[in-house]
C-alpha cells in the first residue's frame, strides 16, 4: 500500500510494517519502522524531551550530497542525562539511509506475503483480544519503573531490563552471537531475563532473604513485568508506598546485575551474604532520597526495622 497523506486506522497498524523509502510520509518516533519497534517505547526519556515529536524520518536528517547524515531529533545533545541515550539511538538507526527515488509504503501481513484483505483485517481484530493483557504489563511496568525512588541511572537501567534489552545470552544467542547459555549465578538454568533476576536459585534465595527481612510475602511468577508489579502489591499490602516499593525491587534487580558482571567480567564468586549486604546498603542510601524519615535513620536502625522507617 503506497502512503498518501493520511494513514490507515491505527487499530490495523499492529499488523502492518512500514518500509522507509524516502522517509517523508513515516512518522519518526511514533510507528513501527525499524523491526525492533516504536522509537518512542524504546526511548520514552528521548520523546519526551523531543521538539520534534511529529516529525517523520526524513525531517530528522539531511543530504549532504549523497550522503545521510541524521540531526538532533528535535532534541539536546548537550543535556548529560539524555547523552547515553542518543549515543543508543544514532548507533540502532547509523546504517539505515532513507532512499530518495523510493515512496514509503505500507505493507499488512508483518511481511507476509499475503495482501490485505477483509477476512485477514477480521482475525487480526480477533486475535488482538488477547494482546491487552502482555500491552498492559509492559506499559504499567515501565510506568511503575520511571517513578522508582532510585537514581536515574537505575531506572534506565529498569527500562532496559523491562523491554529486554539487556545484553544477556539467550537474547544475545538469538542475535546470533556464539556464548554459553548458562548462567553463572547456579550453572543450572539459561540465562534469561526471568532466569537470571527471579527464579535462578541464588537469585531465589536473595528474594527470599530480603522479603523475609521486610516482612513480605513474595510470589515469584511471570516474565519480570508481571514481577516487578506483584512486588509492588505485595509492598502495598505491608504499608510500603508505591514508588519505595519499586525503587526496592530494581535495585535488588540492578544488584544481582551487577553481581553477575562482576563474576562473568571480573571472575569474582556468587556470595550471597556480601550481596544481601550490598542491597540493604544501596536500599538504605538511595531510599532516603526524598523520604525525610529515613534520612533521620542510621543504617543500623534501618536494618532492625526497614519498613517502620520507609514510612
Ligand atoms: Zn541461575
């Protein structure tokens, strides 16, 4: 399907994949262009801060002669916190050119080669009752995780982590990269997301220790979305406030990370006491950010009484 001025109901969008030609009828951030998605779901910080949040492709570039050079984005490339981010976007997008003797287009089907047609439209609408519920998760996951009492840092490091975006081996195997899949935290599963951050049994057992030192009854279950926001419940139910809560759950997330680059990059061994320590320490500094009760509390009180001084 060529594209005109005007786009297709965004109900069928889901199932059509736009090819970039001369990149000025696709809209930059906002529809599926590259195979990896929505500029914007990958980069929410970028969009947000963009000035050019309606842009297409090719507004975002410009020839110099015959070469493609993209711009700013509509965005600060001087501001530090989104300095990281931009250097991801320019690398995911450096090799791809908009091609100035080709129109966009549109094709239905995800690539198959099958055309659009009313009973194909019918069982996408169908099939897309199901969709809701993963949509959901993702999107409150990541809601949950930008309002974390944590340092940005870690919280860009969530997003990475809620989207699946971290270099781990499955995902890094499945792009084709030779690794071992195992993980190195208990050699006894593959290293997934899910694996590595809830149900590998050194992680398993910090989850044990840190909710049993909360008061908290935790359920490991689900893709790590579905973790984050049971936690979050759980953390609820016990009078811990929705954005501590969070912030707990990432940074025992971002420390078992930590602790695995450590052993992967740096030889070290999985001790899981010096990691529970790691954890309450982090929790303790970072938590008292923003909560006046805490910062009154020594790390000594914390430790006796967590939740009592989370307030
Ligand atoms: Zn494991």
């Amino acid at each position: 399907m060529e594209l005109e001025s005007s786009f297709p109901s965004p109900i069928l969008l889901d199932n059509c994949v736009y090819s970039l030609g001369e990149g000025t009828l696709i809209p930059f951030w906002n529809v599926v262009w590259l195979n990896v998605g929505r500029l914007s779901d990958l980069f929410p910080v970028l969009f947000l801060n963009s000035s050019a949040k309606d842009g297409t492709v090719f507004s975002m570039g410009k020839w110099t002669g015959t070469r493609w050079e993209w711009g700013s984005f509509g965005l600060d490339a001087s501001d530090v916190i989104l300095m990281q981010d931009i250097s991801d976007l320019r690398n995911l997008i450096a090799n791809i050119t908009p091609n100035s003797s080709v129109r966009d287009s549109l094709e239905w089907g995800k690539g198959e080669d099958s055309g659009y047609t009313t009973k194909s439209g019918y069982i996408n609408l169908c099939s897309m009752q199901e969709i809701p519920t993963v949509v959901d998760n993702v999107r409150n996951s990541l809601s949950v995780n930008w309002k974390a009492l944590v340092p940005f840092r870690i919280k860009a490091f969530g997003w990475r982590c809620l989207i699946d975006r971290l270099p781990l081996k499955i995902p890094l195997i499945r792009r084709g990269v030779s690794v071992e899949p195992c993980c190195v935290l208990c050699c006894g599963g593959d290293e997934d997301a899910s694996h590595l951050f809830l149900y590998c049994s050194f992680s398993k057992q910090i989850w044990r220790e840190i909710s049993s030192w909360l008061g908290i009854t935790v359920t490991l279950e689900g893709p790590v979305q579905e973790g984050l926001l049971s936690w979050v419940r759980e953390c609820r139910k016990e009078g811990v406030g929705k954005n501590s809560a969070s912030g707990i759950w990432l940074t025992i997330v971002w420390c078992i990370w930590r602790h695995r680059n450590d052993i992967v990059f740096n030889g070290a061994s999985p001790i899981l006491t010096d990691l529970v320590w790691y954890i309450k320490l982090k929790l303790w500094k970072w938590l008292s950010v923003g909560n006046i009760s805490l910062t009154k509390c020594n790390f000594y009180d914390f430790c006796k009484n967590p939740v009592g001084n989370l307030g």
